[in-house]
C-alpha cells in the first residue's frame, strides 16, 4: 500500500468496550483499511483483541495487553503502523477524527481538540460516564503517539439539534432545565445521520417527507424517529443510560425503583450508579456476559436466563419503534445497523415479529442471507425494513478533512 502525498485520516471511534479505526486517503477519502480493539472479544482479563483489515490485504488478528483503555490505544495505532495501514512511523497521518459523545446544548459543530476542549468534553463526562473518559483516553493516547497531529472531535448530540421542546424537556420542575440544562439530547447522532442519508438512496427516494425508524444496536443501543432527513427524537435522554436494555446498561427504568433502592436497600449514590451502567442490561439479567453474541450462544445451548435476556432486549426494540413510528404517523422504513442490528438475524426476526400492525413485514429468507445494505423486508411489506452498514467513521472521516482545510486557509 502507498501512501499519498496528501496523508491520511486516521478516525477513532471510542465506544464503552471496543474502540473502532478507519483509515481514508486524505484527498479523496478512499477508505485504506479498518480496525477494531475489543475488551468484550477477549477472554482473558486486562487484554484486548484486535482485528485490522487493510483493504486489498488478508486480515490480521492479535491479542493485546490492554491493561487500561489508553494503553489499549497506544498499542492497537502502533500496530497500525506496523500493519502498513498509516505509514510504518505514522508520518502519513495528516489529522485525527474522533467520535465524541456528548456536547451539551452549546457544541453543535466539529471542533479542534486543544486543551482547552478537552477540559470542556472532561466536564460532560458524568454525562456519559462510559464513553467520554475513553474518548479523552483515546485523544490522549494519540497525543502520546502522534503529538503533533491535529486531532477533531464530533459530537453525537449534533444531530439532534432540531428535536423540539415538546420532545427534549422532561415533566419535572422547569427550573431544572432554565437553571441546570437537563433535558432530552440524543446519542448515536454520527451514525442515525449516515443511516438517514443510506436509507433515502436505498429507496430511491428524496429525504423530504421520509418517515425512518433507525435501530442502532451494539452494546450500547438506541434508536430515532427521523422525518425528512431531521431527527424528532430519540431513545436516548439526558444521559446515554436511558432507552434500550443495552450490555451492561440498564436504559429505562422506573425512577421510583432508585429512590427505594437508595433509601431502603441501602445503596449509595457510587453503587447506583455502577449497577446501572456496568452490572445491568444482557449482563446483568443473563449473567454469562455483556456481548450479545456469548448471550445469544448460551441461548441456544438451552440457557433459561440467557434466553431471557434476548426475549427482553427484543421487547425492549420493538416497544420503542412502535412508540417512534407513533410519533411520526407511520414509516415508510425501519433500519437496523450497529454489531447487533447488523449481524444478528435472530434480533431482527423478533424485533420485527409483532409489528404488522405498522406495515412492517420481514421475509425470513432475506433476513437470514442478506447482507448490508440489502432491503430484508417481504415484497408486499408496506413499510421497508433495511439492514444498513453504519459509515460512522467516514462521517467523521469527512468532517475531519473538511476542518483540516479550513485550519490550513485551503478553503
């Protein structure tokens, strides 16, 4: 592989148990080859498995002491190096594109990352307490690598710029949103965005009018009423935690069941907290594991709690796109993208079993052999069901290039 005169984009997408890469060519962003660091993938405590795929080259796999996220980092970009993806010393990289989660009411944009931003991101961080500290790790972990680098971030929250009060606030006391800011965001914003783009090309269709449910489900999951191209809602609130039933999240729950939990059970506040954002969702009602592929095995091996667990994350998707497709009086098509939306065909079967009663159904056939992005809905289907492969890091990918330029006065 050859490296342009021009660089490369190196785009990291820091997630709350995996760490996905993608590598564009910086004049064209040609897509030069992906990766992925896994804590879930591994099986053995304080290691990761990565898997990089350089395009036009056999894969490669290994396993990675990864004590901790930022060393996990550090490690899985020098391989990349050493892989041939960015340059032997990673001289090629001309700027760093980061997936940041959460910018509040006032970051709306890309931005540089100095340290000033970052210390402001930092002060979102009880906000997403699993994803922006490993953002920050990962920025700073490329910091330590490539210290010279432009690095930018994007934020989920963007694309929901244009939810409406009526969707964002939440009936408590209004002062808690004049004084304090909480209110409804929306999360997977980088992703509902591309989706939202794919689906319109898949159907032939212009954006205006087009009413999409996009499922994005991984470890975290969330999902969003689209209308014309512009977010309405989305499952995710104030923080990342609620919605979908999620690997270790607990996503919606009756906040009656925390004040008993704190008042009468004896909980503290730190406790709380680490049971709902690491010892619940498939985790904690399985008991075996966090990733939906170890669940969804020991399903099929006759494990009640595991089969449990499944049945409960597919009557969580389903009652939330009825709820969404409510909000939007009616579909035209429901995505599903993300590790799980993607690849498991036993989630989309039960997600979609049930919901005919908004013109959503899927032939089994094509659910079992499609790949993305492939419509999987039956002929007749009135509402079109659409397994898309989510381009989050050419998103990113794009936007980086964009302020690159600007920052260098070539645009």
């Amino acid at each position: 592989m050859t490296h342009r005169e021009h660089g490369e984009i190196l785009v990291i997408n820091a997630g709350s148990s995996s760490v996905k890469f993608g590598v564009y060519e910086f004049d064209s962003l040609e897509p030069l080859g992906h990766g992925l660091l896994d804590w879930a993938g591994s099986t053995r405590p304080g290691r990761a498995s990565l898997t990089l795929r350089p395009h036009g080259r056999p894969p490669l796999e290994a396993e990675l002491e990864a004590p901790d996220y930022r060393s996990g980092v550090c490690e899985a970009v020098q391989r990349l190096g050493k892989a041939g993806m960015v340059g032997a010393n990673l001289s090629a990289v001309r700027a760093i594109g980061h997936r940041l989660i959460h910018g509040g009411e006032k970051i709306r944009a890309p931005v540089i990352i100095d340290r000033a931003m970052k210390e402001t991101v930092r002060g979102f961080a009880h906000l997403a307490p699993l994803h922006i500290p490993a953002g920050l790790e990962a920025i700073e972990a490329c910091e330590a690598t490539m210290p010279d680098v432009l690095q930018v971030g994007l934020f989920d929250t963007a694309f929901f710029a244009d939810i409406p009060p009526v969707a964002y606030l939440y009936p408590v006391p209004y002062s808690w949103y004049r004084d304090w800011g909480i209110r409804r965001f929306g999360f997977h914003g980088t992703s509902h965005a591309y989706c939202a783009g794919r689906a319109a090309e898949m159907l032939g269709r212009d954006s205006a009018g087009l009413r999409l449910v996009i499922c994005h489900l991984g470890h975290g999951a969330s999902a969003t009423a689209v209308r014309g191209g512009v977010a309405v809602t989305n499952t995710m609130g104030y923080t990342p935690l609620e919605g979908f039933m999620m690997g270790t999240r607990s996503g919606t729950v009756d906040p009656g069941i925390l004040l008993h939990v704190l008042r009468e059970r004896g909980l503290s506040v730190e406790e709380l907290d680490e049971a709902l954002h690491k010892q619940s969702g498939l985790l904690g009602i399985s008991g075996i594991s966090s990733d939906f592929r170890r669940v969804e095995a020991a399903a099929d091996d006759g494990h009640e709690r595991a089969q449990l667990a499944l049945g409960m994350y597919a009557y969580r998707v389903r009652a939330m796109v009825g709820a969404l497709a409510v909000t939007l009086g009616g579909i035209d098509a429901l995505v599903f993208t993300g590790g799980i939306g993607e690849n498991s065909v036993r989630l989309r079967r039960d997600v979609c079993d049930g919901l005919e009663c908004i013109g959503v159904r899927l032939d089994e056939e094509r659910n079992r052999t499609a790949g993305p992005d492939e419509d999987i809905a039956a002929p007749g289907s009135p509402a079109r069901v659409l397994l898309i492969h989510t381009r989050e890091e050419y998103m990113i990918a794009r936007e980086t290039r964009r302020m690159a330029l600007e920052r260098a006065g070539e645009r």
